[in-house]
C-alpha cells in the first residue's frame, strides 16, 4: 500500500493479476485491502460468482474500501473485516482461491497528518494503523531505553547512524517533550551527519524515512503479523490457490522469501518467481511511491 494515491494507482496492479490469476467463481482475500485499488480489479475478474474478502486493520480505510467496492457494480459480492492478517486463520470462511499481501503504509495514512505518519506534516507521534490498539510511538519513545530504541531503529530501519539518532531523541524527549512528527523529523534530521543527510536529499529520500519506517513497523508488530500470516497461508488456500505478496523495503522481502523457501522445501508450495518481480519504469515514472516494491509470487501444490 505504499504507492500512491491506493484507489486510483494500485501498484504493480497487471503483475499481480498475472500471478494471482482470479477467475470467474473464486474466492480472493485482500489481507491488506485498504482503499480497495486491488481489490476492485480482483473482483471485476472473479465474476460471474465471485466473492472477495477484505481484510485491514485500520477502520478508517475499511470504509473508503467499502465505498469503492459499492461503487464496482458488484455490490453483495465482497465482505470487509477489520482485523490483524496474522488472524487469516479466524477470518477467513474456509480455503480460498488466493490471497494477496500489499504491505507497508498506506498513502491515504500518509496524507493525514492527525495519523502521525508523515514526517512531511506536523502530526501527533502515533503511527498506529489501528488508533484504538496498541500503544502510540511517542508512548514507546518515552518507555524505551536509548539502547532499545538504537536496536529498533537499526534492525527495522536498516539505520546505519541509529545510535546517534536514537541518543537524540532521547535527549529531545527530556528536555522538550518531543510531541509532533515534525519534533521527530527534526530531530533525525539534527542527528545525521550533514554529509549522509545531503546524499539522501539529493537520492529523494529524507533523513528521517528509516527511523519513521522502524518506528511504524515496531508499534504495527509488521514483521511478526506478515511472518504469522505467511506461515498459515498454505494451509488456508485451495490445491492449486495462490498468493501474492508486494513488499516495500528489504525486512518485509527477506521474510516472504525465507516462508516461500522454507514451504516449497516442504512440498506445499511451488514459487512462482524466482526472482522478485519489480516495477517496470513507466510505473515508477507515474507512481513515485512504488519505485521500491517486490512483488513474490506461490502457488499451493496440488
């Protein structure tokens, strides 16, 4: 979900449809549905008799999700569930047909500041993709210890300066609160090296994205929920059944690659790509956002 406006630019939209494969009659779970930019096309190619499943954590999307798929002209075939896709398991009705996994942040939650995404806005320090669960970054930033905080920002940011970051922003929350994003981006900002910070400006990448990616991950438990969910899909799709996982950054890669590896050893799945699928340049020219995604692919063994 991390490219793009999700309702009118769906990222790698035609390779998914190509790995997912949805036809007339199947059953899709999008277990990160949110606007519905995937999830509209899924449908329109699963009918005649055609059901999709839903599934996001944030209740907000779930109803920008439930209007766009209203407005598809096939209205009645789909159902929508506010849930964590680490619970497929309890969700789901029975062995579906395909599941697809759009991970990361959405942009409609990047573009409300009042959701504490965005290092672009002032915000309050939250970044919970379910406001009413869980506990807000800046609660986290004030329990964690500078150590704690360096080991999340390093092992979930891929941070090469985590250390001197985390150590800042220990220091702001003592002496100035560290309240907003904007405190936050600041402060991140202050921390690296003049030199690093310049490069990533000049590569289109602000200091601070990292930091705010190892943030959001460690509040949302993104990594535990995807290797959860992967580890239970074989088991929940039909003989034959597919799924589809669109990942943003290298953690969320590594995970889906090590799952399709570790399955298809096993003999419950045979992988689809051998490589992950990128997005060709005319997208990443239109979509911005979707310049860093990788699309894997499995199908269950019959």
């Amino acid at each position: 979900m991390d490219g793009g406006n999700a309702v009118h630019i769906p990222v790698m939209l035609r390779e998914t449809l190509f790995y997912l494969e949805p036809k007339p009659g199947d059953v899709i779970a999008d277990c990160t549905v949110g606007a519905g930019g995937h999830a509209v096309e899924i449908l329109a190619a699963i009918q005649p008799g055609g059901r999709l499943i839903g599934i996001d954590r944030d209740a907000e999307i779930l109803q920008i999700a439930g209007k766009t798929l209203d407005s598809s002209g096939f209205a009645g075939c789909f159902e929508l569930h506010q849930a964590d896709f680490a619970d497929l398991d309890g969700v789901l009705p029975g062995a579906v047909d395909g599941m697809l996994f759009d991970l990361g942040v959405s942009s409609l939650q990047l573009d409300r500041p009042e959701r504490g995404f965005s290092f672009n806005a002032e915000g309050p320090l939250d970044m919970r993709m379910d406001p009413s669960r869980g506990q807000p970054v800046g609660a986290a930033i004030r329990r964690l210890t500078e150590k704690e905080l360096a080991a999340i920002i390093r092992d979930y940011g891929e941070e090469r300066y985590a250390w001197r970051i985390a150590k800042a922003i220990k220091q702001a929350q003592e002496t100035t609160g560290l309240r907003t994003t904007r405190n936050l981006a600041e402060t991140v900002y202050r921390a690296v090296p003049q030199r690093a910070g310049r490069s990533s400006r000049m590569a289109g990448i602000h200091p601070a994205t990292r930091t705010f990616q190892a943030l959001r991950i460690y509040v949302n438990r993104e990594l535990d929920a995807l290797s959860d969910a992967l580890q239970k899909a074989p088991g929940l799709l039909k003989p034959g059944g597919r799924v589809v996982v669109i990942s943003y950054h290298s953690l969320e890669d590594r995970i889906a690659k090590r799952a399709f590896r570790e399955q298809a050893a096993r003999g419950e799945i045979e992988i689809l790509t051998r490589k992950p699928i990128r997005p060709q340049p005319d997208e990443v020219e239109r979509n911005w956002r979707s310049r860093s995604a990788r699309l894997r692919a499995a199908r269950r063994m019959p």
